[in-house]
C-alpha cells in the first residue's frame, strides 16, 4: 500500500490547519510549532506532486486538492479511532493514544501480522529487526495493552491487535484513494481497482465489464483476485480489495459489509457432447448417481445444494470422482469422459451455446441464487471505481431475461 508511505503526524498538522484556517491556530491544537507545520504541509505536497493551500494575507484557504486529501484524512482517522474500544479491555483506551501512534508503529503491526515472526516482517520492510520490534513494542506501551503472543506458529496477534491492524490497513488504504484521487483532480484518469472474484462473476460478466472500463480509462491498474470466499472476505473487510464479486450470502457475511443483488442464477448439470444421457428425458436419481461426478469443493453454495440433491442415494455415498472449482479443470475433464458436473447455468450458457458442453435434461429443484457484489459498509469509492460500478451494474442488466433483476 503506497498509503503506508505517509507521516501520520503530517497528516494531523495538515487536517488541523485546514480545520482552524491557519498555520497558527493549528499549531496550538496539534502542539507543533509553525515551522514544522509549515514544513510538514511542503512534504505532503511534493509528495501529491500538488499545492494543498492558496496563500493571501487573509489567510490559508485549501485547494480542490487539498479538500479531497481532507476528507481522506478524516475518513483515516476515524478508522483509527474506532479502536478505542479494543477487545479485551473493560475501559476504552485513552484517546490520546491515537495523538501519539505513528505509520512506522502501524506499519509494525501490519507486518507481524502478515508474517508472524519479527524478523521476517523487518525484512518485509526492508528495516532492521531491532527496529521493528521497537516499534512494535513502543505500539504496545502506547495502547497499555499486550499486542504479541509467542506460539507454535511464531508471533500472533491478540484480538485486540488484530481490530488495530484491520483498522490502520483501512486507515492506508484511504491514503491510496487520496492519492487516485488528487491525481484525477489534476487530469490523470489512472486510479487502482481490485477486485475480488469467485468463479461464476469470472465468466458471467467480469470479463466485459473490465473490456469496458480499461476502454474508458486506460491507464487503470487492476488487479483480480480469484480465492475461496472466506479468504476474499478477509481481504475486502481489511482493505486489501475493493468490491468482491460473486454468489451473496444469506444471511449478509459479517456485519461491516454491504451485498447488492446484480442477477439470479440457477444451477445445471453438464457432460460432454455425445453423452448417454443427453438423449434421455428427465433421468431419475439413481441413473444420475450411476455416473461419477466432478463437483465444487469446500462450503460453496453449489457443493451444498450438490449434497442435498443427492441426499437420499446410497450409490452416491462414496463422494464425486473429482472435486474442483475451475472451470477449465471441469469442462477439460467433462469433455475427456462421461463424468457429470452441476454449475452455474451462466458459466455453462458459453460452452452450451458453441456446442463444447452438453446439458442433461432435469430439474434440480434448486432455488434461484443471488450474485452480486459485496463492498465495505462505509466504502467510498474513487471515480474510477464508481465508474465501474456503473459498467458491472449495466452488463448485470445485458444478461437475459430470465437471469437479470
């Protein structure tokens, strides 16, 4: 994260002086002279390559710029202080603290986090191991609060290290939509979109809305992530992606995230062109189960629903042939034997149309599923991203009749 890169404590002398219209003012409220002050503000606006601040004899007045990095700031901030009341604590941790913690401490955190071990995570960061742990341990002190727990493993965090360290990866990546943004301000339509994917947005409609938005901003940087839903859940609720696409959940995942139903999707079973069973009219279970299968693994919706179709057949006890949750490890393996498959009816409409996959002919019973997108309850996105939140929310509504809302 480029947002990892800033001083804190510049940030805060940056916010105070647009807060109280003055170098002097600010001074008294973050307990910096001017000089440092003045200074402070100089690095950030090479930093943004920016002016932050329209000098006159009346005063210091923020630039469009400098509005955009305040609202960022503030956003930072209070991901910080959201932790003032950390797990594992009967009073909340004095304020002050968030007054006195700095990047490199966060930045610490973050790292052993990540690695579990000090001195791998002071390589990460290319700083010493000393270093790092002084860091690490001065966080500690700061917080009156034990953050490190020697395992098996190596170095975990506590809870309350880990609402810390979610809070300030937030707290950075506010920092990154900064940067994206002031760039845009000054006329550079670049910008970042991470995205995290599970296997049906892959093939349903991720690939056109990403043709779309690379056409209208070239420069975009994007990044897809392609995991089990757990792992992308993480990443997004941390601040490591920005939308994850795919199956929603329901009950909603976890109470910081925000779901949006794009299209219906119903499951379908599948087998190579030339299949026995492509000439049969509704084959019953037994038939089905007399087949092995190539199904979804883990705790995916498809796999469950797999399971309870096939709850009541003793010939399918022994469990599917293969299990896999690629496409392409699917269809090559369909295409090479007379295994079946249940997917997504928008994964196989592709392969079904050009003739590459067969469809056998009976109801699954199976209840329509809601894909969309999942994002950050308090998310807020760059032009670019909301840019292609347009374009995804447009390509759901291309899909046919009988799948788009």
């Amino acid at each position: 994260m480029l947002g990892e890169d800033f001083n804190l404590r510049h940030l805060r002398a940056f916010a105070a002086v647009c807060d109280q219209g003055g170098i002097s003012a600010a001074s008294d409220l973050v307990h910096l002279s001017q000089p440092a002050i003045t200074q402070a503000i100089s690095k950030l606006e090479r930093l943004f390559e920016t002016r932050l601040f329209q000098r006159s004899s009346k005063g210091m007045f923020p630039t469009e710029a400098a509005l955009v990095l305040l609202g960022r700031t503030h956003r930072a901030f209070d991901f910080l202080a959201s932790v003032t009341d950390l797990p594992g604590r009967r009073e909340r941790v004095d304020p002050g603290f968030l007054s006195l913690v700095t990047s490199t401490q966060l930045r610490a955190l973050i790292a052993v986090a990540a690695h579990g071990n000090f001195s791998v995570a002071a390589r990460a960061l290319a700083i010493a191991q000393p270093s790092l742990h002084r860091a690490a341990r001065d966080l500690e002190a700061l917080a009156s609060q034990v953050f490190y727990l020697k395992s098996a493993k190596g170095i975990e965090l506590t809870p309350a290290a880990e609402a810390l360290a979610r809070a300030a990866k937030l707290a950075f990546s506010e920092m990154d939509q900064a940067i994206e943004e002031i760039a845009e301000v000054n006329g550079k339509k670049a910008g970042t979109l991470r995205i995290g994917s599970l296997p049906l947005s892959l093939s349903a409609i991720l690939p056109d809305a990403l043709n779309e938005i690379t056409a209208q901003r070239p420069a975009l940087r994007v990044s897809v992530m392609d995991a089990p839903f757990a792992e992308l859940l993480y990443a997004l609720r941390n601040g490591e992606i920005d939308i994850l696409l795919g199956a929603l959940r329901d009950p909603d995942p976890a109470p910081d995230v925000v779901q949006e139903p794009l299209f219906d999707d119903r499951l379908c079973v599948v087998c190579r062109p030339g299949h026995p069973l492509l000439t049969e009219r509704e084959p019953d279970l037994d038939r089905l189960a007399a087949y092995p299968w190539v199904v979804a693994r883990g705790k995916t919706p498809t796999r469950a629903h797999f399971d309870r179709f096939f709850a009541s057949v003793q010939s399918l006890e022994r469990g599917p042939a293969v299990e896999s949750n690629s496409l392409v490890m699917v269809r090559r393996i369909l295409q090479g034997s007379n295994k079946l498959s249940m997917i997504s009816l928008n994964q196989a409409r592709e392969h079904l149309e050009a003739g590459t996959l067969g469809r056998v002919a009976i109801d699954l019973r199976d209840s329509p599923r809601r894909i969309g997108l999942t994002h950050r309850q308090n998310w807020q996105p760059t032009r670019a991203q909301s840019a292609f939140l347009e374009i995804i929310r447009k390509v759901a509504k291309s899909l046919p009749d009988d799948q788009a809302l």
